[in-house]
C-alpha cells in the first residue's frame, strides 16, 4: 500500500523540510494523505480484477450475460451443469464436433449447422415457456474452456481466436428447409458417398441427397477391421451360435438392416452393439472368428466434414459447402 500510495500521491515542492513548519502545512499533508487512501480503496477492485481475474473470465462473462435475453442452453460440465448463451455454447460445441485443423469455412459451416440444432431444439421443446434447451436435445456435447485447453495444449491460444471467429462470423445464421428449421445431420467420414435422407429417415429427408465424396476412401481411418471370437459374436447379439446373415443395404453402402435366423435389428443397433464406427460393414467368418471391415466414420447421413475440408481446401465457401450437402436448403439469419 505505501507504494502504491506513492504513486498517486502529487509531488510536493523539493526542498528542505523541519519539524517547524505551521500548522497549515500540517492539516495540507493529512489532506493529501486522506484523497490518496481514498482513491485506493475506490481502485482497489479494479486492480484486484487485472491482477487475479484472468481465470476466471469465462464464467464472469456467463454470470454478467444472465440478465440478457436470447436462447441459453444447459450444459454438463465435470463442476455440475451450467447455463450458458447459444453462442458460448455454440463455440465449445463446435470444438468438440470437428477437428481442429479443418479448413476455417468447414468450421463455419459447422457453426451454422450447430446454430441450426439449437433453434430446431428451442422450437420442438416441451414447454414452450421454457427459454432453456439441454445440450442433449441439441444432441451435441459442450466442450468447455478448460477443456479445449487441454485439447489444443500450445496451439490453444490460436484456434479459441480461430473457432471463436467462425462463430461469429456465421452469427445468426441458420438452415431452413421447406419453410421450417431444419434438422441437419453431421458426420466425420463417409464410405465414399453420403447417404439418402429418404431411403434412412423413411420420408422427406430434409434436402439431405446422396453426394459423391472422392476424397475420402484416401483418409487414414477410411477402412477400419475388428476381429472377435465367435462366441463373443452370438453372445453380443443375444442369440443362439448359427444361422444365416443378410444383410440389407441403402444406395450407399451402409447397413439398413441386419436379419440372423428371422430375426431383424438395424445396422446402426449392430454397430451399436459392436463400437463398429461406421454402419457401413461387412462380416467374415472364418478358423472360429469373425471378421468386420467398416468403411467411412460416422452414420454417413448429412454433413460429411472431411469432403468438406478437402472441398474448402479447393475454394469452397461455407454456403457452397451446406447447400451441396444440403440441397434447397436455405441460409437464414436470426432477428
């Protein structure tokens, strides 16, 4: 204190000074002396929050943003669930939906499809009074600042600057479709083509089209195997050892059904059932194990965000990029 009290202090006359000086020199000095604590104790705040609120930042955003309007979205983090605005959220889930090193207008478009959930969410909530989704509902998890920290390591500095502007770039942009929020599906890697939203969903598909993505059968996990035991096989389904396998295919590739013996689960339960990263697969049996290849990462409906990448990588902006994996859709911006 008595340095910082120094600093604010005016500078007296130089000169010599004696025990004799009058009694007005005396009331003077002890007025300096009350204006100066006096100030500290009104800077005193400020400087404590330069100095020790660094850290803290993000959650004194979160707590100052409470008395804004607009839609918030609950999330779960490891200190319990917290509330946050659509755009917070929007950032930390886009850091945890795509790799980090994609081409910046994949991240938008990323961003826009994240945008897009969120009001498909608010839109469809069960209580219409209610100005909070979940990130469940949204059905993208949150990664928060901490998290991306650790995730990203030196580099983190650098893409929170990077995945911050592609959301604010986009702010307020959103995908419609026939007049309504869509509901747009993502996913890492195909099997060298997206799937027909049709053919999945069973009905419209929302302008989710099969697109040829040439690049991806290139991609180091593009084709992944997994080998088990025969009996850890039939034991995983639940069902007795034997019986024949069909499997029934969409236009892409990628299991639409799976039948053993009469009985029917869809391929996306029996990847389920087996940690298969993709629906798109094929079994071998042979020597007491069974053998199943997969093509592509993901459910293969949607957004394919490495043909993406390798299509920014060529000149593609973020529109280009939802409208070829979204035909008709529109781009619309908030009020």
């Amino acid at each position: 204190m008595k340095h910082f009290l120094a600093l604010i202090r005016p500078r007296l006359m130089a000169g010599r000074y004696t025990i004799g000086r009058n009694r007005y020199t005396a009331r003077r000095q002890r007025l300096f002396d009350l204006c100066a604590v006096f100030l500290f104790l009104l800077l005193l705040p400020y400087a404590c929050s330069l100095l020790f609120g660094r850290d803290e930042g993000l959650r004194e955003t979160v707590e100052l943003a409470e008395e804004q309007p607009g839609l918030w979205v609950v999330c779960r983090e490891p200190e319990g669930e917290k509330k946050i605005p659509m755009e917070t959220y929007i950032q930390g889930a886009l850091a945890a939906s795509i790799p980090a090193d994609c081409s910046y207008e994949a991240l938008k478009a990323q961003a826009v499809i994240l945008r897009t959930l969120c009001i498909h969410a608010y839109e469809n909530r069960p209580d219409s009074a209610d100005r909070f989704i979940r990130a469940s509902e949204v059905g993208q998890r949150y990664a928060g600042a901490g998290e991306r920290q650790r995730l990203w390591g030196s580099t983190f500095e650098e893409r929170e600057a990077l995945f911050a502007s592609a959301v604010s770039d986009t702010a307020g942009m959103y995908l419609t479709w026939q007049e309504r929020t869509m509901e747009p599906a993502y996913f890492w890697l195909s099997a060298g083509r997206t799937r027909d939203g049709q053919e999945v969903l069973g009905r419209e598909g929302e302008g989710m089209v099969s697109v040829d993505c040439p690049g991806d059968s290139q991609a180091e996990d593009f084709e992944q195997t997994l080998t088990v035991e025969e009996q850890e096989f039939w034991e995983r389904l639940g069902m007795e050892p034997g019986g024949k396998i069909i499997l029934t295919r969409d236009s892409a590739g990628y299991v639409l059904q799976v039948t053993i013996g009469g009985e029917d689960l869809s391929g996306e339960k029996f990847r389920t059932l087996f940690g298969l990263p993709s629906s798109c697969f094929f079994i071998e049996g042979a020597d007491g194990q069974v053998r199943i290849t997969t093509r592509g990462v993901g459910h293969g409906l949607g957004f394919c965000q490495h043909e993406a990448d390798r299509l920014a990588a060529e000149g593609a902006g973020w529109e280009e990029l939802l409208q070829t994996f979204f035909k008709d859709a529109q781009i619309r911006k908030t009020e």
